[in-house]
C-alpha cells in the first residue's frame, strides 16, 4: 500500500474552503474590516487626542469614581509607567485593540452561555468547540485570519477573538447554573418577569464567576498582542517583536511590562465598574 493514502493533510481541505470565502464573500469582508478599523481608530483617536498627563488623570478620576482611590492609584501608576517607559502610542493602540476585542468576545459569549446554563443540549453541543479552540496553539488562528483579511490588526481581532471566547463562554455557563435554585423560585413566587429575575437576581448572584472569565478574557486576548504583532497589527506587540528580532533586550522588557500595566488597568477598571453597576442594580430604589 502506498504510504501517502495514509497521509491526512487538513490544508488541503480547508485551502480550497479559504478560497472560496474569498472569491464569494470578499465584499462583506471588506466592509467588516472597515468597520473595525474605523471602531479602531475612533478608539485610538479618543486615547490620543489629549496629552499624556491629562488622560492619565481622567482614567484615575474615573477608576476611583468606579471603585474608590486605590483603584485611581493602581490605573494611574499603570498608564504612568506606559508614558515613562516611551511607549506612550503602542500602549494606546494596544488598548484599544484588546478593547475591541475583549467587547466582541463577552458580547458573543454572554449570551452563549447564558442559554448553555439553560439548555442541555446547547452545552453538550458547544463544549467540543470550545476544547478544539482552547487547545489549538493561537498562532494557527492568524493563518486564515490573515488569508481572509490581509495583514493587520482586523485579523489580530478575529483570532484574539476566537482565543478569549471560550473561557468567558465557560465560566458564564458555570456562573448561571450556579445560581441558586431558591433566589430563583423566590423572584418567581413574587411574580417578577424572566427579565427582571435575569438583571435582579441572576447576574447579581453570578457576578463573581462572571468577574474571573472576564480577568481570563482579558488576558488571553494580551496573550494574543504578542503575536499579532507578528501580523502587522502593531502596538506593544511590535515592540516585543522588534526587541525580539534585534536582541533589544531592554526594549522587549519595558514593551512586556507595559503589557502587564495594560492587562492590570484593564482588570481592575473592569471589575470595580462591573461590581459598582451590580451593587446599584440590586440596592432598593
């Protein structure tokens, strides 16, 4: 027997598939590029529009608005050592893209797992889709990405997207199930509609689950900045990659810890503003 009837080659199959996307659909992904770009821009033109100092006193003014003045502390120490380190306008365009991304990946996944917790079948049928995306190694994600959208940052999105979407899909599973049982029989007993048991009692009840597939997608989708820089997405991830590429040992450390200040102001701006909105929601009118 010929050893190449034997060989499984999944290029093969799914080049073809590649292909055919874009002969067919190459209108529909050009306009969800443009639409990402310009989300994008307007983001990065919001962050950059004002000088350094004066953004980094809003962001603390808000942050210790949120959560009090640790907080306001914590984000201006993180967007401080940003400006410090000379990394001023990679950190913006970084945070704007895991922005973007970490918004799409929880607006997909939310309501994906709140009908997971509700319907068997639905959860039987997602959870090997998300054990094949949560073990395939990230980089492969760039591969169609890239052959569908080109080089930049619309396909950094797209696969950063795909990597931060299970955990928060998981955990928002875990969190609704774990509600429990006589909270809901209670807000049914008193005739409250499904609407106001979902925004009263259930999400109240699972924001802390829902908290750590947050702070997992977050930094999953800053796992992704590093190697979208391999894709010409720029931002922190392209400094890493210059400091890699030119054994810029210095560059590569200051652009990783500036990640890590990203990934810290991102957490924990998001935690107190989704605790403070919880607190408000359930505190009696």
């Amino acid at each position: 027997m010929n050893p190449d009837v034997l060989k499984f080659s999944p290029g093969s199959y799914l080049a073809p598939g590649v292909d055919w996307l874009n002969a067919n659909f190459h209108p529909l992904f050009s306009a969800i590029t443009r639409l990402i770009e310009a989300v994008l821009g307007t983001i990065e033109a919001a962050l950059l529009f004002a000088p350094a100092a004066v953004v980094i006193v809003l962001v603390a003014l808000v942050a210790g608005w949120l959560a009090g003045w640790r907080l306001a502390l914590v984000a201006a120490a993180s967007l401080g050592f940003c400006y410090l380190s000379g990394l001023w306008l990679a950190s913006m365009q970084t945070l704007a893209l895991v922005t973007v991304s970490v918004t799409l990946s929880v607006a997909i996944a939310f309501p994906l797992g709140i009908l997971a917790s509700r319907y068997k079948a639905l959860e039987v049928s997602l959870r090997p889709v998300l054990d094949i995306m949560q073990t395939v190694p990230p980089w492969v994600y760039l591969i169609p990405a890239v052959m569908i959208f080109s080089l930049g940052r619309v396909p950094a999105i797209i696969a950063t997207i795909v990597y931060g979407v299970p955990p928060m899909l998981r955990l928002t599973t875990l969190a609704f199930k774990q509600v429990p049982r006589d909270l809901l029989e209670l807000g049914q007993a008193i005739g409250a509609p499904p609407r106001a048991i979902l925004v009263k009692i259930e999400i109240p009840a699972a924001t802390p689950t829902l908290l750590v597939g947050l702070n997992q997608c977050i930094l999953l989708s800053l796992a992704m900045v590093v190697l979208a820089g391999l894709v010409g997405a720029g931002g922190l991830g392209a400094e890493v990659t210059r400091g890699l590429t030119r054994m810029e040992m210095g560059l590569g450390l200051r652009a990783g810890l500036a990640i890590v200040a990203v990934a810290i102001l991102l957490d924990r701006v998001s935690k107190g503003a989704l605790q403070g909105r919880t607190t408000r929601a359930v505190s009696p009118a």
